[in-house]
C-alpha cells in the first residue's frame, strides 16, 4: 500500500475515533477511582466555565495547563486558547510543572476533558506548594461546545495540510498555517501556502516544508483547477518555504527566489533539510532541496493569460531576500514575511529591524487593499501595519530607552511587552526578540 495512502487511512481513522470520544459520556469509574476523586475534589478549589472566562481576561497571567496527552489535543478537537497555555500531561505534570511555571504564587487553573485527571492534578499541585491552583470542572467539551476560543494542532486530520485552502477572492487562494512551531501533528505547515489560479497555469507561493506537504497542497489545487503549476514563488529559505520544491519540479513547475535566498539555500539547504527530518520523521519522505531555477534581484513579472503578477523584492524585513506577490488588477499582495499580524514577528541575527521599518514606508505607499501575510488569516493593512511596524517601533523604542539609560541585555529581556501578549508565540519570541534588538541597536 502506498505509504501517503496508509497515514491517510490511518489518521481517518483516528478522527473516527476523536469523533466517537467526543460524544461519548465520561468513562466509568472503579469504586476506589471515585473515592479518590472524592476525596482530591474536597481539598481543591473548582471553577466553572464563566469562572474561566473571567480569568481569561486581555493580559491575564493565568497559566492554563490541559493535562491530556497530546495525541488527545489532537485527534479530539483541539484546546482551550490561552495565553499562558500548556500542555503537561498527568503523568508529567509533578516532574515538568516546574519548567512552565517558575513561580508558586503563580494564579494555575488545570483542565481535562471529563474532569477525571484535572482534580488529581490540581491536588498534586498544592501538595507541591503551589498556592493559587485552580481545577476547571467543566471541562474541555463544554468549553468548546460554548462556542469559545479553541486551538487546533491540526485543522485538517485528512490531509498534511493544517488547513484546506480558502478564497480570498476570485482565483486567489491561500491555506492558513498553524501560527505556532512547526511540528510532527501539524507536518510542518506553519506558515501560508497560496495560489493563484489563472486562464494559463497556476502560481503557488511557497513551495511547503516537505515533498508530502507539497502534494497534499497539490491535490487540493487540481480539485479546483485543471490547469498546470507554472511557478512556484519562494517567500525567503526557510524550510518551510522551500523544502518541498523538489515536488513542485517533477510536475514542471519553475522556481522562484531571491539571489539572497538562492545563497542561503545552496550554503544551508542540506542543515535546514537535517533539521527538518528530525521533526517531520516519516513525513520528511522523498524531500530534497533543490536549487530554485529563477533568481530574483528586485523584480519579476509574471503574465498569465489576463493575469499580471509582479515577484517583488520590495526590501530588507524578516529574513534576506524576502519576496512578496502583487496582483495589482486586484490590488493584493501575498507578502510573505514582509507582514504580520497573528504572530508575533521572529527576528533573527541578519534581521535588521531599521531596514524593515524603512521596507514598511514603502510596502505602506502602495496603498494594498488586502493582504495576505505569511502567517494568519488574510487581513488588511492596518491589521498587519498594527502589528508589524507597531511592535518594531515600540519594540525599538524600549530598547533605546535601556541603552541610554546604560541599562543591560538583561534589562531589555525584561521589557514588559504585555501589550503584545495576544499575538501566537510571544513567550517564545518576546524575550529573545527584545535580545536581538538589543545586540543590532547597541553595536
């Protein structure tokens, strides 16, 4: 049996079973397991799905922690949005809780689906010294069937793809990313994969983090279009931008990136493919890098039957030689990493976040009416400017004030960057983003 067809099986299966579990009632008990979630449920303090919300507030610290196992997360329907969001399954939770949350005056609420485990969890953490500990009684399922925030490891179980494409507007297409880490659950499809479907071919932006992610995205495309993949545009040398363009060449596709992009690739492209393989495992199948086949200084034009597609390196932003899609009939551009507004903006050693700002003045004057970024829902740009040139001003700002003030690389790690915590990955960007900021303002 084909190995893609098998994992499809497989993961169908799987959702067949999330599916049962979901409307299933809570599994019985044994007369000792009652009496012990009796006896834990006397000494912990419960809260209710209103008593949650409430502690859910914009910039509440509240650290939320589902103690399922993450095979649970993800085949049942996801789990509780949160800011401070953990997932420490039961039987980690004593060795772990203190990696996650450093303080025991810290306000924890702990949650399962059937409130089965979260009271026994709760209990072991006061017994630790934890002093603000909360159990979630309702659980799970009745947060999601309230209709409130949840999040998903994998929005698509039948495909590699997190998600199914969606229209923005006629003919353009993109498929919406996990905003977090690219993982083994969501295969590598962390940022956004469009495509643009014309009277003579398609162009894709991004290529996809594997060969396998790159066929899923593929079909999806042929059950919308009997036309052929022309070019497949490559926002920056990020593996999951363009680890899987050894697929798209064996369907006669050409591939586009920056000249900057192309020397990474050729310098880095087997480390970033090693790395990849160390998440992605089984899913890392038939992935190779390849060198893309047109490279790119400032602009490519790309016509299409009446579809006039303009490849733009607009400017220095996330990453070198980021490019973007301007569709100008329509008046849409596919930034790329060029914009953000779910996520919060990573910045790395070669970022430099003065060019960006000065890459924003002119992606600004363009006056784009739509925008799809490289991560999250396709917006606008006032959301992405919100976020993009709001946090490196404000970002860049506080940095100054701790250099002027003679301040440390300690003090700008500990920049309170609160007002930003509602984007996806501020903990795991926010410190060592004020770090990089730091080292490029101070030197």
């Amino acid at each position: 049996m084909n190995k893609s067809v098998f994992i499809r099986i497989f993961v169908f299966a799987g959702l067949l079973f999330s599916i049962s579990a979901q409307a299933a009632d809570a599994p019985e008990l044994s007369p000792d397991a009652k009496k012990l979630l009796a006896q834990a449920n006397k000494r912990i303090s419960n809260i209710d799905t209103a008593g949650l919300k409430a502690l859910l507030k914009p910039q509440a610290k509240t650290v939320v922690i589902d103690v399922r196992n993450p095979d649970e997360l993800t085949l049942n329907g996801g789990y509780i949005r949160a800011e401070n969001f953990y997932n420490i399954p039961r039987g980690q939770l004593e060795l772990s809780i203190s990696t996650y949350v450093l303080s025991k005056d810290t306000p924890v609420v702990v949650y399962d689906d059937f409130n089965q485990r979260s009271p026994l969890a709760a209990d072991a953490l006061m017994k630790l010294g934890y002093k603000n500990v909360k159990n979630y009684a309702d659980g799970f399922y009745k947060w999601k069937q309230a209709g409130l925030p949840v999040k998903y490891n994998d929005m698509a179980l039948d495909t590699f793809l997190y998600s199914n494409p969606v229209e923005v507007i006629p003919g353009v297409w993109t498929s919406i990313g996990e905003t977090g880490p690219g993982s083994y659950e969501n295969s590598g499809h962390n940022n956004n994969l469009s495509f643009i479907i014309t009277e003579e071919g398609v162009v894709v932006m991004n290529s996809g983090d594997n060969y396998l992610l790159a066929k899923s995205l593929h079909e999806e495309i042929k059950k919308r279009t009997s036309q052929p993949v022309k070019y497949v545009v490559l926002e920056n040398s990020q593996g999951h931008a363009m680890l899987g363009s050894n697929y798209w060449k064996e369907q006669g596709a050409r591939i586009i990136a920056h000249k900057k992009a192309a020397e990474i690739i050729a310098e880095h492209g087997d480390d970033i493919l090693q790395t990849m393989k160390r998440r992605a495992r089984d899913k890392a199948f038939k992935t190779e890098v390849v060198m893309p086949d047109i490279v790119v200084d400032d602009r490519y034009e790309i016509n299409l039957g009446s579809w006039k597609l303009e490849v733009l390196y607009i400017g220095p932003s996330h990453s070198p030689g980021d490019l973007s899609l301007w569709i100008p009939a329509k008046n849409l551009m596919i930034a790329g990493d060029l914009a953000f507004h779910q996520r919060m903006p990573p910045l790395f050693e070669d970022t430099d976040t003065a060019a960006w700002l000065d890459t924003w003045t002119k992606f600004e004057a363009m006056n784009v009416k739509y925008v799809i970024p490289g991560h999250g829902v396709a917006t606008n740009m006032h959301e992405v400017t919100k976020v993009t040139r709001g946090y490196l001003e404000f970002l860049r700002g506080k940095v100054a004030e701790v250099i002027k003030n003679g301040g440390s690389l300690n003090d700008a790690y500990n920049i309170d960057q609160s007002s930003f915590a509602y984007l996806d990955t501020y903990h795991d960007l926010s410190k060592r983003n004020a770090g990089m900021i730091f080292r490029e303002m101070e030197f």
